[in-house]
C-alpha cells in the first residue's frame, strides 16, 4: 500500500489520474505500479501524448508495418495502435473501476481532433470508438468549443461517459456542468438509467498562467503605476480561475438544483485539473496540486509531477475564499488583462496544437513506413 503524499489525496477527494500512455509502460508492469505505489486511479490520453509514444520509441515498429500490409490507412493505423493501448489500460484499470463503484478507473481517449468543429461528425466518431472499445471504464474527450457541446450532450444522452477537454474560463465549464445536468435529465425523462454515467470537465491551469503572465510581464514593463501591482500577480491567475470553476460547481452540484438527479442516482460531473506540469521554473514544480485538492475532484498529472508529488508533495485540502479570487480576478480587469479574450484564445490554441499533434503523429507514421 502506497505511502506517499500521492495516497493522501483521495481522503481528501481528489483522484490521482495520469495524464501519459505508452505501449512500453502497459507490457513492462508500469502502469500497474503506478495504480499500486502512486494511487493512480485513470489515465488520460491526447493526440500530443500518443505522438510522443509512437513517434519516440520503437516499441510500435512492427505494429505499423502489420497494419500497413493489411492495407490500412495512416489514420486507420494510428487508431488500431490508440485502441490497442487504451483498452490494454483499461483492463489493468478495471479493478479501481470496479472497487469505486464506477467512480474512478476510467481511461480517456479522445476523438479525432480534426473534428472539433464538426458536431455531427464528433458523434459518429464518438459513439464508434466507444462501441468499439466496448469497456465500462472508458471515457472519450470531446472538446468544450461550440460545436463539441452539442455532441457531449448528445453522448451524454445516450449512456456515453465523457470527459470534456480544454476548458479555460469558468462561463465555459458552467456551460459543460448545465449540459450534464441536461442530457441526465433528458434520460430521468424518458425512464433511463442514470447510474453508471459518469463525467468530468477538464479545466486547464497553468496553460492560463503562461498567458496571463506574459500579458502582465508587458504591464510591468511600461514602468506605471501598475507596475509593482502586476508583477506580484504572476503565477496566481491559473489556481484563481480553477478555484472560481469550483466555485460554480459547488453551485451546481451541491445544493437543491441537482437533488433531482442525485435522487435518481446520478453522479456528479467532477472537475478534473489538466495541464498541472508548472511551466515556469521558477514556480513550485507541485502547486497546482498543492493549491486545487477538494472533494470531487480529479487531477491528472504527467509523469514529472506524479514523481515530483510523491516526493515532496504537501497534501493539504484547497482554501476556499471565493470572494478574495474574485477581488483578484477584478484587480486583473483593472490592470487590462484582457482574460476573457485570452481565455478564449487558448482553447483556440489548444484545438489547434492537438490537431497538430494529430498530423505530426500520422506524418511520423508515414516515415516509419517509408524507411
């Protein structure tokens, strides 16, 4: 049984996920002593992430050239190695799945980032690979943008878990947690089960801070009044925006507007901190767990801050001052960071840089191939 800071965690109700996968830690034993040592409980996926495997190691050589005699597509072959890897996760995962009653052990693989855009597509794409896996704990991230929340509603409607990705702004996940609610309530409606759904929205932090930072960094440059004001804000913004998130859904999930569905056995849609890796050396390599441990919460952390966490990680649970991050927020406004705008444009950012990855990834197939 782990020791670690890491095993303090979920008493405190945040779950450990990890956000990386590879063939080489599924065959080796990794992931299973990471669920044993580093109380893992899911796993996320991303196409950056899958790019980095396949394209970083040679563990997948003689899967492409198999795939590629068959006849397969690039695209074909990349998701004939993705479902390969993730069922074989969700396997090793099923015993967490099974002991939280459903609650944890999920592993995330998400649709085809080219399809961000395109609603009806994201569906068909969605419900494929889900029936394709054909395994309780798996979950398929959808992007948060105006097209995909259609489709998370949608899949949410028809008994799919989902793990909505690349959310910035709190108007965002209000938005996700009401679809949620929504698409429950339209099952409860027409007599389905609501019991074995579960969600989470994934809420980016320290993506945000690198935004802001350099916003205020330009601040403090010209020298004004302002100055001294802007520097002492940096590296605040990414756990004010999340503790502001969970504000809302403490709103949401916790009073009477969800007692409906908690009634009819639903779960609450969990927030789940993503991009958790600090950015800036000069911040604690742990702080955005440190600072966002609350219950219902899930914190999916790369193979650095996992590490990093169990070493020297400080479990404490997350204080709660909501008007004070407000007042901080307002400060923000005041000094012209523009935070709804750069908000906006990292989501732009993060669909972009996926579907990037995306390509990448087939292009580092294709050359495999070729040689």
């Amino acid at each position: 049984m782990s020791t670690n800071p890491l095993s303090q965690l979920l008493p405190l109700g945040t779950s450990v996920w990890y956000d990386n996968i590879d063939r080489t830690l599924l065959k080796s034993g990794g992931l299973a002593n990471l669920v044993k040592n580093f109380s893992v409980r899911g796993v996320t996926s991303n196409p950056s992430i899958f790019d980095k495997a396949i394209r970083g190691s040679s563990v997948y050589d003689s899967t492409i050239e198999k795939l590629n005699k068959q006849g397969l597509s690039l695209e074909q072959i990349f998701e004939a190695i993705a479902i390969e890897d993730i069922a074989e996760a969700a396997d090793i995962l099923r015993p967490v799945y099974d002991e939280s009653g459903g609650d944890d052990g999920f592993v995330s693989i998400e649709v085809n980032p080219l399809l961000a855009r395109k609603t009806d597509e994201t569906i068909n794409e969605a419900v494929r690979l889900y029936e394709k896996l054909d395994r309780p704990n798996i979950m398929i991230k959808i992007p948060g943008t105006p097209e995909g929340i259609p489709a998370v509603r949608t899949c949410l409607e028809r008994g799919i878990s989902i793990n909505i990705t690349l959310l910035f702004s709190v108007e965002n996940y209000v938005e996700v947690a009401n679809t949620y609610c929504e698409a429950l309530r339209a099952r409860v409606a027409r007599g389905e089960s609501v019991e074995n759904i579960r969600s989470v929205a994934s809420f980016f932090v320290s993506r945000v801070d690198s935004a802001v930072d350099k916003r205020l960094d330009e601040i403090a440059a010209e020298k004004g009044p302002k100055w001294e004001v802007a520097s002492g804000m940096k590296g605040e913004f990414g756990i004010i925006n999340s503790r502001l998130a969970y504000e809302q859904f403490e709103k949401i999930f916790n009073g009477d507007s969800f007692a409906d569905l908690r009634a009819a056995g639903a779960a609450v849609q969990r927030p789940l901190w993503a991009s958790t890796s600090t950015k800036n050396p000069e911040y604690r390599d742990v702080m955005y767990v440190e600072e966002l441990i609350a219950p219902h919460t899930v914190n999916t952390m790369p193979h650095n801050t996992l590490d990093a966490f169990a070493d020297h990680g400080k479990p404490k649970a997350m204080k709660l001052d909501f008007k004070a991050d407000n007042a901080k927020r307002d400060t923000l406004l005041e000094l012209g960071v523009d935070i709804e705008g750069i908000l906006t444009q990292l989501q732009i950012d993060g669909v972009r840089a996926f579907s990037e990855s995306f390509e990448a990834l087939q292009a580092g197939i294709k050359s495999q191939i070729d040689n």
